[in-house]
C-alpha cells in the first residue's frame, strides 16, 4: 500500500546478499523450502502461524519460511532481490508497486493463472495495478480504502437520521452539521486520495495515457469539477488548507468531539477511541457518497498484491503459496482477523458483521488505483497535486493552477 521512490538500484543489486533469499538451501531430503517475504504489521503473527501450520499439512512436501520485512527501504531491497539469482519465491507488494518492479523484468508473468484463482471476480482497484501492458504479474491479496467516520451525537443533535446517500445531499447534510462550535467535517486542503475519488466519479482522472506517453490531467472539465466538489465540502469545516491528514493526525482532531465527520480507513476509529474513549461506540460509518442513491463514490484503494520472482527457483511451490493465501478460506479468514476487505467481490459479506469494513468493502467495489507508470512513486515524491490543491483552496484560478500541476505530472511522467 505505500509506495518508496527507487533511487540506486543498479548499485544495490550487486550488494544484495540476503540471507532472507535462502531458499537456494534447500535439501532433497525434506521439503522444499519456500522463503515468503511478508510486510511488517501486514498481517498478525498469529495469523502467519495458523496459515504455515494448515499450509504444511496440506503441502507435505513444501516449508515455509516466511520472513517479515520493514516498509522502510523496501523498494530498494524488492528490486535488488529481482535482479539477484537467489531470490524470494513469494513476496508482498504494494499494488502501486507493481508497476515499477515489473519494469525491471524480474517478476514472472502469471497470467496463465488468473482463471485458476477467480481473477473475474478481483477488486478492480487491486487487480488494475498488477496488470501491466494485458499481463498480470500481480495477484491481489488484501484491500482497504477510505470512509466516512461520523460522530453518531453530533447527527442526532442536528436531527440527521442516517448517512446521506448521495454527493448532494452529503454537502446538505454537513452544511447543516457545521454549526457553532461543531464542524461539519474535518478535511484538510491536501488529502489527495479524497479528491482522486471525486474525479473518478466525474470520470477524469489524475493522468492519462496515450500509446507510451503519459500526461498529467488535472485540467480536463471532470477533474474541475471534481475539484470543485473538494473545494464545496472542504469548507463546512476548519481544515488547514495547506496540509494534509496527518499534520495535525485527524483522528486527534476528531477525537475532541466538535468535528461531525473525517474521511478515513476505519481503522482511525481505534486511534480516535484510544484518545478519547467516551466516543467509544459513538462512532458511526457509511461509503463516501457518490453522485447517484446506490452507487457509493469511488475511492482510492490501497493494498497488497502478491508476486513471484523470475530468480524463485521453487515457482509451481510459489503459486500454491499464492493459491492458498488469496484463496476462500484464508480470505474469508484474513477480512475477519484483519479487518480488511477482501481481494472479491464476491467475499463481501465475510465482513458484514463488522460495520466499519462492511462500509469499506461496499466503496472497494468502486475501488481504482493510482496512474500505472512505473514513474508515478516519482510523482508523489514531489507531490503537485497536493500544491495544487491549496492553491485553489486559497483563491489561485482553478484552470490555471490544474495546468501547472498537469505539466508537472507530465514532466515527472516522461523522465
């Protein structure tokens, strides 16, 4: 789900020798040993452990050796594991990542697969980043996107029975909560993935491609428009205009009590709660609307994908470690434990007990991801859409302010 620009890498592929890449260690007298790479706090140790256990008993002639990485510096240690000859068989991925570590080449190709494993029923906003050029070299694990907190009180104070079902009458809603000392929403000026889901659902988007050349599109009418729509609901509240979620941290501010609503994963329930336990149980959820009643908006959607390395040396052992992972059971069982969204649609109502991920989950059906350029990580690095986003806030000319950032995504783009 995050995302590291790459720098150095040619330098750090001759330095690689990882002892985590040991699966070259193997013995014909026990199982083959299959080294999976797992991001640190991705899933929980007890989760690991159930899943090894039922692994290997289904699998006698398989081992797992999974082995936890830090995000830090991860993008430099993946692309040095593709170009080596002793790599990983199994690793974890941002689904953002996918693209650039497939451009090195050293992610095989598992196309062939996708039918095997429901690839028709994915997350499009999982599934879209692991498919580069027609060719899918990602599997998509999990999944988390964004909704709506609301602070259940502040509503029935305000005599607002339940979450507004469309954009137009969320703007009523919160219009009429941002009253007094209460704000109707708490959106900072530069939460981008926020305002990525409203010029989806206008149907422009960040950046477009033709052929092999991408350019930045921020000034097209739709992502006005969606723009527009930040800039409407961003003001019924005190957000900063120049900052983004996390300075200050929202769910700090939320956790005070006068802020009627924040855009967030739901885990910020726990981290609001934890500063403030008297709005345990008081906080509610609902998908961030969208333009019609049914159809929530569309969100950013974060996550993991799962690859195999060309250099693996035990690839059909790899794919049953895929198989398994992204499988009914260990999803089903993965969402419950996790809270998190399943890599289906179809496996929605593994979390329907759990109304923070149940509204998660109805917003990852319109799930989409970020530009898929092996540059975009570069583009972040900068981060044009952010300054953008308080220029217009403060009074820049839209149409002017979207060219510059637009031409900014072009140039990094193109490099």
């Amino acid at each position: 789900m995050k995302i590291r620009f790459i720098a150095g890498i040619a330098a750090l592929a001759t330095t690689l020798a990882l002892s985590a890449c040991s699966s070259s260690s193997d013995t014909a007298a026990g199982p083959e040993k299959l080294t999976v790479w797992i991001m640190k706090d991705s899933v929980t140790s007890d989760f690991l452990g159930r899943f090894t256990q039922d692994f290997e008993r289904r699998h006698k002639d398989l081992a797992l050796d999974i082995q936890i990485q830090e995000w830090d510096g991860i993008g430099e240690r993946v692309t040095a594991a593709l170009a080596s000859k002793d790599a990983p068989d199994v690793i974890e991925v941002g689904n953002t990542q996918v693209a650039q570590y497939a451009a090195s080449g050293g992610v095989k190709d598992l196309t062939d697969r996708t039918g095997d494993l429901s690839g028709g029923d994915w997350l499009p906003g999982l599934a879209e980043p692991g498919r580069i050029d027609g060719k899918q070299y990602g599997i998509p694990w999990y999944a988390a996107n964004r909704v709506v907190l609301y602070n259940k009180d502040l509503f029935a104070e305000a005599g607002i029975t339940g979450p507004p079902a469309t954009q137009d009458a969320w703007l009523a809603a919160t219009a009429k909560l941002n009253k007094g000392a209460t704000q109707g929403i708490y959106l900072p000026g530069q939460n981008w993935y926020t305002l990525a889901g409203f010029i989806w659902d206008q149907g422009g988007d960040l950046a477009t491609r033709s052929g092999d050349t991408w350019k930045g599109a921020l000034q097209s009418p739709q992502a006005l428009a969606g723009m527009d729509f930040y800039r409407r609901l961003q003001v019924l509240g005190k957000g900063p205009k120049d900052s983004d979620e996390a300075k200050p941290p929202q769910a700090e501010v939320f956790a005070e009590g006068g802020v009627a609503q924040i855009i967030s994963v739901p885990g910020g329930a726990k981290i609001v709660e934890e500063a403030n336990p008297a709005l345990k149980g008081k906080i509610g959820f609902f998908p961030v609307p969208g333009r019609t009643a049914g159809v929530p908006g569309s969100v950013f959607t974060g996550g993991s994908d799962l690859v195999v390395p060309e250099a693996s040396g035990h690839q059909d052992g790899a794919y049953q470690v895929i198989k398994a992972l992204t499988g009914d059971t260990w999803q089903k069982d993965m969402a419950k434990t996790m809270s998190y969204v399943p890599n289906r649609t179809s496996l929605a109502s593994a979390v329907q007990g759990d109304a923070g991920t149940a509204a998660m989950a109805a917003g990852a059906a319109r799930g989409r991801a970020t530009p898929n350029s092996p540059q975009w990580a570069a583009v972040e690095a900068t981060n044009p859409i952010k300054q953008y986003m308080t220029a217009v806030l403060t009074g820049a000319d839209p149409a002017r302010a979207a060219e510059d950032a637009s031409d900014s995504i072009t140039k990094t783009l193109g490099s």
